[in-house]
C-alpha cells in the first residue's frame, strides 16, 4: 500500500471512529462521573474558578463545556460560592452536577450530547498520533493496523464518547511522546516547540501525566548518553520544552494562585498534614489536627510553581485514597487504592 493510500486508509477509519463516537454519545445517558465534569467546566469559563473538579486539570472539560457556554444552560453557583467562602476543602462536584441536570430538566441531556461530540477530537488526534508514529517506525501497513486497533479498541470507542479525562490523556500523552521522540531524532528548534506545546496540553488533561517530565528526562539521558557529543547541544532546547510545557500549562488554569507560598495551604491528606499532641502529659491522649505540615517550617515560605487548585486537588486525591472509599482496578478492590493509579 503506497503512502497516499495509506492516509486516504488512515482518514477513513478515523472518520468511522467519530461517526461511531457521535452515534454513542446520542445514545448514551450521562455517567456519574460526566454528571460533575459538565458544571466544573462552566464554572471555569463563567467564574475564572477551578475549584470544582480540581482533582485532574481542566483541559478536557472546558473543551467540552465550551459549546454549552455558547448555547447557555442554567446555573446555580451559590453552594459552590458557600464552600468557597468557608475556606474549606470539602468536594461537592457530583451536588452542584446533580443541582444541574435539575436546574436543566430534560434539556440537559441534549447539553451532555453537545459536550461529549466537542470531545471526539481528542480520539481523532490519538489516532493521527498512532499512525504517524507507527508509518515511521514499520511502514505503512502496520500504521494501517494500529489505527484499525485504535478505532475499533473497546476502550477508546467506550471512553472516548464520554467527557471524562482518559481518552484525552492517551491522546495528548501519545501525541507528546510522539513529538518528543521525534525531537530526539532531530534536535531542531521547531521540534521543541511542538513538544513544549503538546507536553503542556498533556499535563492539563491528566494528573497522572505527571510522569512524562522525568521519563522524558531519563529517555533524554540515555539517548544521548548512546549520543554523547549531542548532549550539551540539546540540553538548551530540552530546558525550553520543560518551560514552554510549564508556560501552557499554567495558561490552562489562567495563572490562578500560581507561586502560593507552601505554608499558606489548607491540606487534608495525612501525606500533606499532621497531628500533634494537645500537652505533653503523657496520660494525655487528645490530639489536634495540624492541616499542613509544612507550616512553621523553612518550607513553608517556599513558592510553589503550580496554579493551587491543582495542588490541592492532589492533596484531595490522596485523601480519597486515604480513606475507606473503595477503587477497583483489574478485577480487584480496594479500600487504600494502588500508588501508581489514580482516577
């Protein structure tokens, strides 16, 4: 198969993987976690706010709430106004998503239909990602194969009518270490930019993307280790991927409570707080809770690179995680979850 017919090939199966997207996101009624992800991305388009949802970044749902924006859809903002002003950290998604739907009434379901159809991109650039990097490592019947696999794969079809984060994620991550490899093989300023781009837009669909920036390290490392005389060559344009990554990322969440000293947070999670002893008397058992550990501290100063919310919204995962909130997992469930999995 020549390479035009492999891109004619390539288009049509992506275009039968929107179709079949579409067609499901008619059919389908919302699912409990899409219920929440459609008010939190409002609120980031009407209010500038990230608090709903903070525990993954907001790239995916306001994409997906950005027609709904334009279409206009009934809101209610005062309970998420409460929590906000007694400055706590108590999540209310799925209440303000419930608070929606009957605030909307039967409209609403033709609203999560219009959410989830601005979605399919993300499944149509993973594919292009797929293929691309697969033409340039086997040829093109095999990138012929891997985008069949990827159109037709259960996961991507089930997910990727949705408005929830993870098709996204496996698109933009793809697409990332795609580029990035790409940059590996050569090391051009053009290149870079489009990693630093998409390495950004990856971080913002997912926190477990967290990883890409040390496994792109450690690839970069043994790359040129393979490739000592281009290492200092290229250390310049990998530092500019990592800023322009952070710059785009930072944009998502509109700069909010970026470089908030450590001290000054509200945690919840043991990982980020503490308990201490009301007295010294031993007999003594009372304790008091100390919501951050890094307070009264020399940490505790320290500006944090991060917009807040998306630091909290860890701190809020792990305390999910923390308590007796079951997660499942490969067939298993689990009241402590897997460190190297998150929602």
């Amino acid at each position: 198969m020549g390479p035009m017919a492999t891109k004619y090939a390539a288009a049509i199966l992506l275009s039968l993987q929107a179709v079949l997207l579409a067609w499901g996101a008619v059919r389908h009624s919302p699912t409990y976690d899409e219920v929440a992800h459609l008010p939190a991305g409002l609120s980031h388009w009407e209010r500038g706010d990230y608090h709903l949802y903070r525990v993954n970044p907001p790239l995916v749902r306001m994409i997906a709430s950005l027609p709904v924006w334009f279409l206009g859809a009934d809101t209610d903002w005062s309970r998420l106004d409460s929590v906000i002003d007694s400055d706590t950290n108590k999540r209310i998604d799925f209440e303000v998503g419930a608070e929606f739907i009957a605030a909307n009434g039967p409209r609403a379901f033709w609203l999560y239909t219009f959410a989830r159809w601005a979605c399919i991109p993300f499944a149509t650039i993973g594919g292009w990602a797929v293929w691309r990097w697969s033409r340039k490592l086997y040829g093109n019947g095999s990138a012929i194969l891997a985008v069949a696999l990827w159109t037709f794969s259960p996961m991507v079809i089930g997910h990727g009518q949705l408005i929830t984060p993870d098709v996204a994620a496996a698109s933009m991550g793809t697409l990332a270490f795609y580029l990035f490899w790409q940059w590996l093989r050569e090391p051009l300023w053009r290149h870079a930019y489009l990693v630093g781009a998409a390495l950004g837009s990856a971080e913002l669909t997912k926190t477990t993307w967290v990883i890409a920036i040390p496994l792109m390290l450690t690839l970069w490392l043994g790359f040129t280790g393979i490739h000592c005389q281009q290492r200092w060559r290229q250390a310049s344009q990998l530092a500019f991927i990592f800023g322009l990554a952070w710059f785009v990322f930072v944009l998502g969440y509109s700069g909010d409570g970026l470089f908030k000293p450590l001290g000054e947070y509200q945690f919840q999670s043991q990982a980020f707080s503490e308990t201490e002893p009301v007295d010294q008397d031993e007999e003594v058992h009372d304790v008091r809770s100390k919501n951050n550990r890094f307070a009264g501290t020399w940490m505790a100063g320290i500006p944090v690179p991060l917009p807040e919310q998306y630091v909290l919204g860890v701190d809020v995962q792990k305390a999910n995680f923390e308590s007796t909130t079951l997660s499942y997992l490969g067939g298993e469930l689990r009241s402590q979850g897997w460190w190297y999995y998150s929602a």
